[in-house]
C-alpha cells in the first residue's frame, strides 16, 4: 500500500519541479476578435457594448466605432442603435418584458455578429420570513433560514438570482451587545430542493421542478447570534432587518453565471499541488464572436424590520 503513495508523492515533487523562466519566449499572434456585451434592463433603453478582444497583456479591450448595430424586437426590425463613443451603442427602444431582443452587428472585415435573449418578468415576492435555528455552521453555532415566497408560472420557464442583506442587533441583560452583518449569496447545508436540483449553493436557480403557482426557497444563511462584546450572560432581544432581492434574468444570464460559478469552484488542491488549471469555457450566445447578450428585471422587496 506504500508502493503507490511514495510514487505519487514522486510524480508531484516532479512535476512541481518541471519549471524554469523561460526569457526568450516569443507571444503568438492572437488576431483580434469582434465582441459584443449588453445586459439589457427592463423599463430601460437597450444599448451595447462592441468591442475588440485582444491579447492576454492588454489592459482594455480596443473599441469598436464603426459598427452598424441593428435592432430587432420578436423579429422585426425595431431601430438602428447610434454611437455613444467608446464603443458603446445607444437607441431609444425601452425593454419590456416577455419580447425578445435580438442584435445583429456588421462590422468592416468580420462576420456579422447576431445574438438574442429575452426580457424576463419582474418576479413577485409575497412573503418573507425567518426560521429560527435552521441548521448550523461550521462551528457548532445556531444559524437562521430566511423563507422567500414567490409566484411561480409553471407554464413559462423562468430564471432568478436571489441576494439577501441582514443587519442583527443583540442586547443581552448584563450590559453585552453584538451586531452581526452579512450578504448572503449562497445557501449553506443547503436543502432547498431547487437549490439541491441546480447543484450548486449558489442562489442562482430556475423553476425547472417547480410545479406549483407559488413556492417557499429556504436560505439558510450565515447569520448567527456569536461574537459579541461586553458580558453576553443572560436573556437577550433582537432587532434589525432583512431586504430580500430577487431579480428575473434570463436564459443567458443564467448560463453564463453558472459558467462562471464553475471556473470558480476549480478544485484548489489540484491547483496548489501539480499546478494544473481545468480549462474552462465561459458561456457565450454571440454568433461569429464573443461576447454575452443577456436581460436582467430588477426588483427589490420591502425591508422586514425585526422589532425587539
């Protein structure tokens, strides 16, 4: 059993040692390539950004202004988008939701650019609320779960990236006080079953498996009542707040995040041991070039006050 751990520990001490400057390294020609970035934003004008990818050692990509950046709206031809300057291209159509925007880009010398994304809705929370003692982390301590209702189409494929902010306040009777602050982004010991189903902790999910007009996501959060100052003895209240956000993106901000959740959970071990990188492919929906076309709706739920 020995035999295999002490060749392997040879491969690494190896492959770690495999490693030189090498000064007269000479860069490959890298051609550059015709990209176009928006995030269209429901009740706002569309625009985009076309540009030049370049080099890894260039600091800014290079801007495209002589474009021709032509709109469409559920496949009509809508307007001609005008330069803004730096590449960025604006019109005076205003996003709505449920159309689908589409973008076809001729620049001198390339293939025509096209993409296409549509306008989610704005998602409907009704209801939010804080489960007490949900699980607990990874110190042993108490944590909460915040419950965030929604409406739920089942008929219609939807998106949604949620983000909660808490600000906690203790007050013990022997004089302690604590404040505890926190950005949730992600569900730990996740069981929310559309958290489960995505595979991943992040808060980035669609309505795949829901079946119903409503659904209840559980977020247990990180949020605890430990580390306070002063003499945390005795009784204590609790005020504060939670606000609850949840945005409707669509199909290609979906895909394109859970691309980059991916690059972001690379295995470190593998990284800080062979110094070997997974190649990763960020997603892209621009045809002939790079880039992401993609719309977000925007929306905010009141503030849930927490009295004492």
């Amino acid at each position: 059993m020995k035999k295999p751990i002490i060749l392997f520990l040879f491969a690494v001490l190896s492959l770690s040692g495999c490693r030189k400057l090498v000064s007269d390294y000479e860069r490959p020609d890298f051609d550059p390539r015709p990209t176009l970035n928006a995030v269209l934003q429901k009740d706002q004008p569309v625009w985009t950004q076309v540009s030049f990818a370049r080099c890894l050692d260039s600091v800014h990509p290079a801007p495209c202004i002589d474009a021709e950046v032509l709109l469409y709206v559920d496949g009509q031809f809508k307007e001609k988008l005008q330069h803004d300057g730096d590449g960025l291209y604006m019109g005076e159509t205003t996003a709505e939701a449920l159309h689908e925007y589409a973008c076809k880009v001729i620049i001198p010398g390339y293939d025509t650019l096209f993409a296409q994304t549509e306008m989610p809705e704005t998602p409907v929370v009704t209801h939010v609320e804080i489960m007490e003692n949900a699980t607990i982390n990874d110190e042993g301590n108490p944590c909460a779960a915040v419950l965030v209702t929604f409406n739920n189409d089942p008929n219609r494929k939807a998106y949604y990236k949620a983000h909660i902010e808490a600000l906690f306040k203790y007050y013990y009777d022997a004089g302690g006080f604590g404040m505890i602050s926190s950005n949730v982004d992600y569900s730990i010991n996740t069981d929310d079953p559309v958290l489960l189903n995505e595979g991943s902790s992040q808060l980035l999910f669609s309505n795949e498996i829901i079946r119903d007009t409503a659904y209840t996501l559980k977020v247990n959060t990180s949020i605890n009542g430990y580390g306070f100052s002063g003499h945390a003895t005795g009784a204590y209240t609790r005020s504060g707040y939670v606000v609850v956000g949840m945005h409707g993106v669509s199909e290609s901000a979906y895909r394109y995040m859970k691309s980059q959740d991916a690059y972001d959970e690379l295995d470190a071990y593998t990284n800080l041991f062979l110094g070997v990188i997974t190649p990763i492919n960020l997603y892209s929906n621009v045809e002939n070039g790079l880039g992401l076309f993609a719309a977000i709706a925007p929306m905010t739920c009141d503030t849930i006050f927490l009295e004492d």
